[in-house]
C-alpha cells in the first residue's frame, strides 16, 4: 500500500518522469549493441584481453581515483574499469539467445582480469594494474568488485573455476579486516587510515554472493559482520551512507550513490536468504530515502544526481533487487527515465555517453571513460531483463 501512495504523492507534487519506459526489447539491443561498441573502441591494440582507459586515446589523463597523488593514465585500464565490462557481459549472459555469445566474451574477459593477480604478495590478490606490466598497489575495494563478478560468473555458467578463484579472492579481502573500530576492512592495503564504505559494502556483496554461490555458511557469516559493520559505523538515521570512517571514529559526511546502492542490495539479499523482515524493512527505507536524498524536481520533472554512471548502476542494483521482491518500479523507471534522456542528448560523435550524462559539447568532446561506458550496457541489460511496462 504504501508504495501506491509514493504514486500518488508523485503525481500530486506534479513530478514526473523525462519520458515513457522503452520496450524490453528496444533495451536489450540498446545493451548489446552498445557492450559491442565498447569491446570495439576500448580493446587494446597490444595486450591481448586488456582495455584502454579512455577513447579516444592519445592524451594521459589524470586519475583521482587512488591514495594519495593523482596516477597518470598509463598504457592499460586500471582493474576498476575493467570490471565494468566484467559486469556488464554477467548480465547480457543471462538473455538465452545471447548466452552463447557471452560465454565467448566472459572467457576472454577472465583471462583479462587474471593479468591483474598478483601472487608476490600473501594473500594473493589482485592489483590495481596488470602484474605483468608493473607492480602497483591492492585495493580491497577492487578485490571485492572481482569476486563478485566470478561468484555471479559462477551462477551464470556454473564452471566451477570462478568459484576457486572468488574464494581466494575472498581471502584477500578479509586479511584487510581488523577489530580497529570494531571491525572493518580498509581501502588500500597496508594504508591504515580509514575504513571505507567502498570497501565494506562490496565486501558485504562479494560474501553474499559467494554464499548464492557455494552454500557455504562461513560466506553469511561474513557477510553479516560486514553488513553490522556498516550499518554500525556508516549509515546516517536515514539509512544513507556516509562515503568512510576515518580511525578517530569520526564518519565523513560525503555520500556518493554507489555507498547506498551497495547496502541496499545487500539488505535485500539477506532478506531473501534468512526471511528476516527487518532486512526487508530496511530495504525499503533505504530505497525510499535514497531515492528522495539523491534525486531533484527540475520544473516537475524528477532526475537523479548523476555522481558517476557507475555509482548510478550500483544503486540501480538496489532497487532491481528490491523490485523483484515488491512490484514497486517508480524507481526503476526514474532511473531509466534518465538513462533515455542521456541516450538522445549525451551522446558524442562515436555514439558513447558523456560522464555524468551531460549535455554540453564541452563534455561531448573530452575522451571517455571505459567506466563510464561499460556501465551503460549493464544498466540497459538490467532494464530489459526486468520487463516492466508504462
């Protein structure tokens, strides 16, 4: 009942959606055409099964997403990019006639991501650049992006080598916990600084995948330590994330989508997996809290803050999740709504998405983001899977 009525104040405030819902199927090639693009323009030319930071190429941005000093772009993505074509080919597997294709695109992309695996370190890992070009700093946050992406690789196809190698991921990811503010893990290893909701959420994620995966307890255990964890140290009363603790005890009041996104799908799943309510109550204040929090009326018509497209599909996580326990797609279709907006008016010369779905030419004509891009695919892959009509 009361998600009728979050229509019905959405419709008596005067906001509405940019415009009308596709077809399942107008997303689905939106999603396929578009993950071929992609795999196209960003494939590098000289390592075989690894990708360019950003197209068109030629100039090295700086990167601000790392500890500490700005890293130039170097010849190669970084893992975090690279994930999100990981991502995004576990979602476009599970259409049937594209299973087919897929399977081809995920076993290439494994072996992509096993040139990011170091194993100089204990416990093995996986490093921010691939092993064999340099050797470069592990980030958990990273891990746990990779064991997610081999646990759902793993439900896809059912090859059992994604789940060894999600386990030992897992390992990694948990040799960075520590009872310091009575628990957690940290962004960077060897960087005891802060504890961060990247880190802990994926984290959180990376087990309750595994346990969707193996049936293993010690997998539920983990991910309701995470889960407490967060929930203890990083959400505000509305149920928002703040972005990390630092080790005063002391949150910082920054919050990006992705923090939320990545609680509100874990809050689902342990509802799916233990039947306790409380988890789907929280889903759902969650939900409607983010939803209110991140996004904005623009003369009636209701838009979300884009922060990154990425962060954007984290969240989208979320609330598909909570979708398939409730009906409910207000707000499937706001996001959706903007992704189509984006699709008509942030495009630039080569067909690819402005970072933060700008419009400006300015941004039409900086270089993109693999990120940026691959996440486009997800988003309408999860869209079309979802089959929900105006």
């Amino acid at each position: 009942m009361k998600y009728v009525l979050i229509i019905i104040i959405l419709m008596l405030s005067g906001e509405s959606f940019a415009q009308d819902f596709q077809s399942a199927t107008a997303y689905k090639q939106r999603a396929d055409l578009f993950f071929d693009k992609v795999w196209s323009h960003y494939r590098s030319k000289n390592h075989a099964g690894l990708f360019i930071e950003h197209f068109p190429g030629g100039e090295q941005a700086n990167l601000d997403y790392f500890q500490g000093a700005q890293v130039k772009e170097k010849e190669v993505s970084f893992l975090w990019p690279f994930s999100g074509m990981f991502s995004a080919a576990n979602i476009l597997i599970r259409y049937p006639d594209l299973k087919e294709k897929y399977e081809h695109y995920l076993d290439t992309l494994a072996v992509g991501v096993w040139a990011y695996r170091d194993t100089t370190r204990m416990p093995v890992g996986y490093q921010a650049y691939p092993a064999r070009l340099e050797k470069s700093d592990r980030y958990y946050d990273d891990n746990a992006l990779v064991c997610i992406d081999y646990a759902e690789a793993y439900l896809n196809t059912k090859d059992e080598a994604y789940v060894t190698k999600a386990r030992e991921v897992f390992q990694f990811i948990i040799s960075g916990w520590d009872e310091r503010l009575d628990g957690g893990v940290y962004w960077l290893e060897g960087h005891k600084d802060q504890k961060p909701a990247c880190s802990n959420g994926m984290a959180t994620l990376a087990a309750l995948k595994l346990y969707q995966a193996t049936q293993d307890q010690i997998y539920l255990i983990w991910a309701k330590k995470f889960y407490q964890w967060m929930h203890s140290r990083l959400r505000n009363p509305d149920g928002i994330y703040y972005n990390d603790v630092k080790m005063d005890g002391k949150p910082n009041p920054t919050y990006y989508t992705y923090n939320t996104g990545s609680m509100l799908e874990s809050a689902v799943l342990l509802y799916e997996i233990t039947k306790d309510k409380l988890y789907l109550n929280e889903a759902r204040l969650v939900a409607k809290n983010s939803y209110a929090f991140f996004s904005k009326n623009e003369k009636g018509i209701r838009t979300f803050k884009v922060d990154l497209p990425w962060f954007v599909t984290v969240l989208f996580r979320g609330y598909e999740a909570l979708y398939k326990v409730d009906q409910n797609p207000v707000y499937i279709k706001a996001i959706a709504s903007d992704l189509d907006v984006a699709w008509k008016k942030s495009v630039d010369q080569y067909g690819f998405l402005t970072a933060r779905w700008a419009t400006d030419q300015a941004a039409k004509r900086k270089p993109k983001w693999l990120l940026d891009e691959a996440c486009i695919a997800e988003l309408y892959a999860r869209i079309g899977l979802l089959k929900i009509k105006n």
